[in-house]
C-alpha cells in the first residue's frame, strides 16, 4: 500500500533510509508475534521434527525480521520511486498489513502513477526470486533443513505479497495501476480514483464474507484474519474515496481564499511569561505565528507548548526556544492551490500552515479554516446560497 492514512502513525522510530523517515506502528507486533508462534510452533516442527526447541524459535525470530525488511524494502522502492517522479514523501510506516509510504501530493501523469504503484510488486517478486533461489542453492550443498524452510517460506510470502498488492482495487498498488489506466483512458483523475476505490470496497466486502463462511466452517482464526482485512480495504479504499472528492472540491481554489491574512504575530523576542500573560494571546487561539521584525516569520507558538515549561524557566526562556520552527511546518505561498494543502495539514502535528510570500507572513491555514471552505464549497451549501 502507498497512499497517506492519517489514522496510521508510527509508534516509534527506526530512523531514515535514503533521508526517508521510517517507524513502526505498534500493531507490527502482532504480525511478528502470528509469524513467530505460526512458524516455531506449526510449520518449521513439523517439516524438521526433534529439533532442540530454540532452533525453532530463533529460526522463526530471524525469519520473521527478515519478512519485515522484505516489507520495508517494498515500501522504500515506492518511495524512491516516487521522489524521481517528483512526488514528495512524508514518511514510511510499517504497521499490521504491511506498510504505507505516505506522499505529500498525487503523481502529476498517469505513467509517473504506474511506475510509483507498480514497483512495489515487482520488488516483491524480485525478493520471492532471490529468497527461492537461495533456499535452492543451500539445500544443494547442505543439510541445513531449517534454514531452507526459513528461505523457502519467505519466498512463498514475498511471491503472495506481490500477487495481493497487485489486485485491481484500492488501496493495494494493483488499485493505483487501475487508477493510472482509467486516467489515461478518460483523462481523468477523480474518474481512476473512483473506479479503484468501487472496486477496494467490493475487494473488501468479498474477503468479510469469505472469512465470516470460513468461520462458520470452523476455520475460525484464518476467519477473523480475512474479516479484519477486509474491514480495513474497506476503511482505507472509503479514505481514498473521499480524498480525491476533496480534491475536485477545492479543484481551483488558492490557499488565500481559506486562510486568515495577517494573524496576530508573536514577536521572537517575547519570553514564555509575558506570552502567557497577555489576554490577546490567552483566549483567542491556541497557536501562534512567530515573526522576526515585524513579519518576517519563524515558526509557530502554541500555548500548549508554552505552559509547558516549568515556571521558574519562564522568565527567560523566549517563545523562539519552544516553538516549531517555520522550517518544519507547511509554507505555500498565497497563490498556491488549496488542494495539495490537505494532506500536509494532516500528516503535520502543528495542523496549521504558515502562509509565506517570500519570507513575509501573509496568513496562517488551519484544518477548521479547510472544513469551513469545504462546507460553502459542498453541493447542500451551493444550493442554500442560491436560495439565499
């Protein structure tokens, strides 16, 4: 999977790869538990009885790490792929189906979204190649049963990787390289995104009724596994859906249309008790920009960050010292379109943008500032000001 899901954060980080950020949602932990226990205890003692039982546990350990890299590197080849096509990548998540590259903005051709969709796959099969190939040559001149059985499987995994992902529906890449057709085919980029979103939905409906039958059947484990698959196709193919209609909605529309011209600043050299103190600053919002001069911006202060600090420090301790920098935050330039905003809000703690002309500040965005445009920009509203 490549697509942004804000509900998927990293629990922790694992650092970057190729400048690419890389974390682990906690719920990987049940994938390496399944793999672990599935293998030590089912498979691998089966294929090699009367094995010392730490043979079966590390073999297993080892196997189940070397299935997660095979998913990292999955993920990384979309992104790579990605940045040569001009699409910014926020981050790398590997979570409880696989992994999510989250990109800041859509492909910008349909051939640049089938290299960036179809990659993943092929990288897939590639691993599958080597991981058989190896498992080949070392049964050939070894007895090193285990190890082949480790290599062996991890090339069966990596070959149904592949063959899933490539299933024609969102938010699986086979989803993006539908979309990537339908676009080339019709011109339109919504129209691909909704045929692959229609067929992620159907997708995931087919595999709740398939694991609800199984469960019936008694199967009741691998049941519950394609019913909690399939609920999360469903989620995130409906997430895609409604992305890409926020799209066309604010199709058009510049971020100066959503923003608020000239905020109420904060000046850098303001200390944490006199920012606290002043009522202009105490109830009328909850973060503000921080300007150098009189508009040069530096970032953004919250109050949440503020109080923060402990009381002592607050006389000497200036707002620059604990605010986010400009430099980690979304900066469009007022004429930029509002749409490829969305996304950066989300993906951005802060949830708020700073709106630079050069290094002027010309206002500040925020995610209620979208949901306002939004909702005067939706077919109910339209309808109430024609009436109006």
């Amino acid at each position: 999977m490549n697509r942004e899901v804000a509900a998927v954060r990293a629990t922790f980080s694992l650092g970057r790869v190729a400048g690419i950020r890389v974390g682990v949602h906690w719920s990987v932990l049940v994938i390496f538990v399944l793999i672990l226990v599935g293998l030590a205890g089912g498979s691998f003692r089966e294929a090699h009885p009367d094995r010392p039982a730490w043979q079966y546990w590390l073999a297993s350990a080892v196997t189940a790490v070397l299935f997660m890299l095979s998913l990292l590197a999955h993920e990384l080849s979309h992104a790579l792929v990605a940045r040569r096509n001009g699409v910014s990548v926020e981050d790398i998540t590997l979570w409880l189906l696989g992994g999510l590259a989250r990109l800041r903005s859509e492909a910008a051709t349909p051939g640049a979204e089938l290299r960036i969709a179809g990659v993943g796959p092929l990288v897939s099969v590639l691993l599958g190649g080597l991981f058989a190939l190896a498992a080949g040559l070392l049964a050939a001149v070894s007895e090193a049963g285990l190890a082949v059985e480790a290599l062996a499987w991890l090339a069966g995994i990596n070959i149904l990787l592949a063959v899933f992902n490539a299933l024609p529906a969102a938010p699986l890449d086979g989803g993006r390289l539908l979309r990537a057709a339908v676009w080339r085919k019709t011109g339109s980029p919504l129209r691909g995104t909704a045929v692959a979103t229609a067929a992620g939905r159907f997708l995931g409906w087919a595999l709740v009724a398939i694991g609800l039958y199984l469960v019936l059947l008694g199967a009741v484990f691998s049941g519950i596994w394609l019913v909690v698959i399939g609920w999360f196709v469903i989620a995130l193919a409906t997430v895609e859906g409604g992305q890409a209609r926020l799209r066309e909605l604010l199709g058009g529309i510049p971020v100066s249309d959503a923003m608020t011209p000239d905020p109420v600043t904060v000046p850098a050299a303001t200390t944490i008790t006199e920012f606290l103190a002043d009522p202009s600053y105490r109830y009328r919002h909850s973060a503000f920009p921080v300007v150098n001069g009189k508009d040069t911006a530096a970032g953004l202060v919250t109050l949440e960050r503020a109080d923060a600090v402990a009381e002592p420090e607050r006389p000497s301790t200036l707002v620059t010292e604990v605010m986010v920098p400009v430099g980690e935050l979304p900066t469009p330039h007022p004429d930029d379109p509002l749409a490829p905003l969305v996304p950066e809000l989300q993906s951005n703690p802060a949830h708020r943008a700073l709106v630079l002309d050069g290094s002027r500040l010309a206002g500040i965005v925020t995610s209620s500032d979208i949901s306002r445009v939004t909702s005067w920009l939706s077919p109910s509203s339209a309808w109430r000001k024609r009436t109006l």
